[in-house]
C-alpha cells in the first residue's frame, strides 16, 4: 500500500491537496476568503463555495483522474470562520 502526497497553490488564496492510495486518487481544493468584518463572512463565504464551482477545480481534477474532490470554502476574519464542504465525484 503506497501513499502519496502532494500540494499545489492553485492561486493565492486556493490550495489544492492531492492523496493517492493505491490506485484511489482524491483531492481537497481550499478555498479562503479574508472578510472585512464579521457582517460580510456568511457572503464571502458564498463567494467562496461559488469560485471553487466558476473555476472548475472540481471538473478538472476529476477530468484529470481523480475519483473524489472535496471542495472546502472558508470565510475567516480574526478568529472567527466559516466552513462549508462540498464533495465531487463518487
């Protein structure tokens, strides 16, 4: 049983996580948001979870071999955030 890691910084605020396990490919695609005050998180967080869809990361790495993408979009100012998860593929 091989695993394999990799990260890529697909932009300067997207990160996308690469594991293979055996011939299982999965990736995780972050995406953040910095909001300006904590009224605006709940939109930068949409903003967020939109992206990760316009850009299609999931798209591609699932056209790239993946079976499952894990979109997680994350709003955060100070030390507050917010997290959503969304799952591509299988």
């Amino acid at each position: 049983m091989s695993l394999r890691k990799n990260a890529t910084i697909l932009a300067s605020h997207v990160v996308a996580l690469y594991l293979r396990k055996d011939n299982n490919a999965h990736a995780i695609v972050f995406e953040f948001k910095y909001s300006d005050n904590l009224a605006t998180m709940k939109h930068d967080l949409a903003l967020a979870v939109e992206q990760i869809h316009d850009k299609g990361y999931d798209e591609a790495l699932l056209a790239d071999g993946f079976e499952t993408v894990i979109g997680v979009a994350i709003a955060f100012f100070t030390k507050r955030s917010l997290v959503q998860m969304m799952k591509f593929g299988e």
